[in-house]
C-alpha cells in the first residue's frame, strides 16, 4: 500500500491570476487539461450513437437502436470502470503525471482512429479511449488534491473551479463536432472541396481528438507548474518495527522493509528554518503506523452501509442522467423539431443543455445552501429531491413521445427534461461526494 510523506510543493504557494487568483500555480494546468480533455469526451460522446445508427448511404454504420444502445452503455462503463485499474496504475508505478500524459495521447490516438470509415477502426477507437481515459481521468483530481493541504481552505473553491472547467469543455464539443458531423453548411463546404459531404462523422470525431492534443499541448508546456506532485513512485527503504521509521534527510537508512512512498518532493514551499506540516526535518525520523488489523467495528459497518445504500441509488441515478447520449439523442435527432426560424440547427447541440445548465446553476445552489443555514435540508432529504428532479424530468418524456406520435415536437420538451436533471443533480451529486469523505 503506498503511503504519502507529508511535503507541501513549491505549487501550493499562490500564484494564480485571473479566477485562479491565490490559488496554486499548478490550478490552471489541470483546469485547461481537464476541460480539452471533457470536450474530447463529450464531443465524441454526442455523435457517437447517431453515427451507429445512421445509414451507410448517409456515413453511418447502419446499426438497429438496439445494438447502438448496448454499444453505448457498454463503453460508459467501462471508461469508468477503467479508472480502477488506471489509478492503480499510476501509484504503483508510473506516477500521476506521466500517467496523465500516457492516458491524453492514447486518447487523441482513439479519437484520430475513429476519423477512419472503417468498422474495426471504430471498435479499435473506442477500446483506446477507454483505456485512455482510466489512465487520465482519475489522476487529474487526485493531482489537483495534492496541491492542497487537507486543511487548507482553499481547497473547495479550487475544485469548484476544476468542475467549472469540465462544464465548459461538456458544453463546448457538441457545439463544435455536432457543426462538423450534423450541419448542412459544412456538409456543402466538404462536397464543394470534392469531398464526400458523408464523411462530416469523422470530421466531427477528428475535432474531438485536436481537443484532446490542445490538452496534452498544455500539460506539457506548463509542466513546471507541477513540478514536485504526481512524480513516479520512489521506494524509499524503511525499518522493520512496530511503527516504521522513514529517516530525516540527515539520518542514517537501516532498511529491513521496503515500502512504495509516493515521495512528493518539496520545491521551496517552506521557508527556511521552518519544516512544513508531516515533513521530517534532518536527523528526525517520522512515524508511520502501521495498518490496523481486526473486525470492523459498528460505527465503521454503518458507515459501509450508508454508502452502500448511496452507490446503489448513485447507480439508478446515473443510469437514467446518461440516457442523454443516446435515448433522449436519438429522440432530440428523430423526433425533435430542431429548428429557428427556418434555420436548422445539429441536433447534437442540445448536447450542450446539461453542462450550460450546471454553469448556471451551481452558484446558484451553492449560495441557497449557505443561505438557508440551520434550515439547510439534511443529506438524505437533499437526495430525495435530486431523485424526484431526475423521475419529473425523464416523467416529462411520457407526453413527449406521445405528441411525437403525431409529428416532431418543440425542443422544449427536452430543454426542460434536461433542467430537472441538473436541478436533480445539484441536489444528489455534492450531497454523495460530501457524506462519503466524512
């Protein structure tokens, strides 16, 4: 098991500008990589069911909703599930950031092999970004961890900020790679250069992969940033004692053991004569206990229980949330009159609705939760109401589809499905988040 020395980096000294301003300098890094990296996904995400079940006459690969569903739901899972093995990964062996830049390339790669009008390219592609992503994903939260103290009270506002860059990647890549896959104007510009005006779907996942490759561009050019967190492991060698001794940098090293520390290296963040919080100063030794043995006790069984009733109802919740991607895609390109005045707009840009609603909302909850005070609804009540958002929202779909019986119906119907989902969200997700760290 790998075990953290407490050093604070050099990167978290403030050193932000803008909406960074007092926050670590390694903020903005992660923030424009996260953010390249959620429009790669959600860009490719928006098209990837429609490009299933569209016509081969018309680009696609003429798969039934069926098929494309399972394919879909199957590929979700796993980019998540990958997270497990990628997170392992990266603190055994290879470290956050090289685990980061690993995990970016092979998702660029997934992105630009999907570009190709070929079926085992397409399965090739999106075995790549699942992969990919579980290298990245995981570690770009964890790494702007380590760029707080556990005390430091920057810490939400920093993540709040992250979050905000994942909400403008979500609500920027179908915008721009449904343009490419779905609009009429740039299907008229293809034929007019003697290209096949079909082949926009693979435009559209080529955008997604440029995204991914601004991200990665980013990563490494303001890697300095980052300079002492997420490095490989370094095995540091460590008595064999009740409690094991890790020697200060002026102390002698008698090893007996030898367990995997991920050593994140300190850059100046202390000034001189002073040591930073957990740090060992020369010819100490810190102590690290040793993991206890033994049954759980009660308090440790109901809070195992708790979030177990929380995961179960997290799954229910996040099933439905995700239809956005291929139910209610399918229902916003068959069904949707997706129309202004005339004009007719990609219907891979409602896409957009979810991450421009959370934008928007989430200030807006964060200060009604502050200002309600004592009155503030108890964890288990706030996830009562996220659920009952997301069954009004998905309710809401009942006469949707029946009036689509008689013709396409108004975008509104899935503009506001959408907003009682986010509303849902708001209520659900920082409430799950907050009760499993306690």
């Amino acid at each position: 098991m790998s075990q953290s020395v407490g050093v604070v980096p050099a990167q978290s000294q403030s050193g932000g500008f803008g909406l960074f301003a007092g926050h670590p300098k390694g903020l903005p890094t992660l923030f424009f990589t996260e953010m390249w990296e959620r429009f790669s996904y959600y860009g490719m995400r928006a098209l990837l069911v429609l490009y299933m079940v569209a016509l081969p006459t018309d680009g696609g690969l003429g798969f039934d909703n069926k098929n494309a569903g399972e394919i879909y739901g199957t590929y979700t899972m796993m980019v998540y599930m990958m997270s497990i093995p990628g997170g392992f990964v990266a603190d055994r062996f290879l470290g956050r950031k090289l685990s980061i830049l690993i995990g970016g390339s092979i998702i660029a790669l997934g992105h630009f092999t999907l570009a190709f009008a070929n079926l085992y390219t397409f399965y090739g592609g999106l075995v790549l970004i699942i992969i990919g992503t579980g290298m990245l994903k995981p570690n770009m939260s964890t790494l702007l961890g380590t760029l707080y103290g556990p005390d430091d009270h920057r810490r939400d506002a920093g993540f709040s900020i992250y979050y905000m860059g994942i909400n403008i990647g979500a609500t920027l890549a179908p915008l721009v790679c449904g343009f490419l896959a779905q609009s009429n104007e740039f299907k008229a510009w293809l034929q007019s250069m003697n290209l096949d005006p079909h082949s926009s779907w693979h435009w559209g996942f080529a955008a997604a992969g440029v995204g991914m490759i601004f991200g990665l561009v980013n990563f490494v050019i303001c890697r300095d940033r980052l300079v002492g967190v997420g490095d490989r492991p370094i095995k540091l060698p460590v008595a064999a004692s009740a409690t094991a001794e890790v020697p200060g940098p002026g102390a002698a090293a008698a090893a007996q053991l030898e367990l995997e520390i991920d050593l994140e290296k300190s850059s100046g963040a202390t000034p001189p004569g002073e040591t930073a919080p957990d740090e060992t100063a020369p010819g100490e030794t810190a102590k690290i206990e040793p993991p206890k043995s033994g049954k759980l006790t009660p308090e440790e069984l109901k809070r195992i229980g708790a979030i177990a009733v929380l995961f179960c109802f997290n799954i229910l919740f996040w099933a439905i949330y995700e239809q956005g991607g291929s139910s209610l895609n399918l229902f916003a390109d068959k069904l949707t009159d997706c129309r202004i005045n005339g004009w007719a707009f990609p219907s891979t840009w409602l896409q957009s609705l979810q991450a421009a609603f959370v934008i928007i909302l989430a200030p807006m909850f964060s200060w009604l939760w502050v200002k309600l005070g004592d009155k503030d609804p108890s964890s288990p009540t706030k996830f009562a109401i996220g659920l009952t958002f997301l069954g009004l929202g998905i309710g809401l779909m009942v006469p949707a589809a029946t009036l689509a019986q008689q013709g396409k119906v108004s975008p509104l119907w899935l503009i506001m499905v959408y907003l009682f989902q986010v509303i849902g969200e708001m209520c659900l997700s920082p409430v799950g988040l907050s009760t499993v760290t306690k």
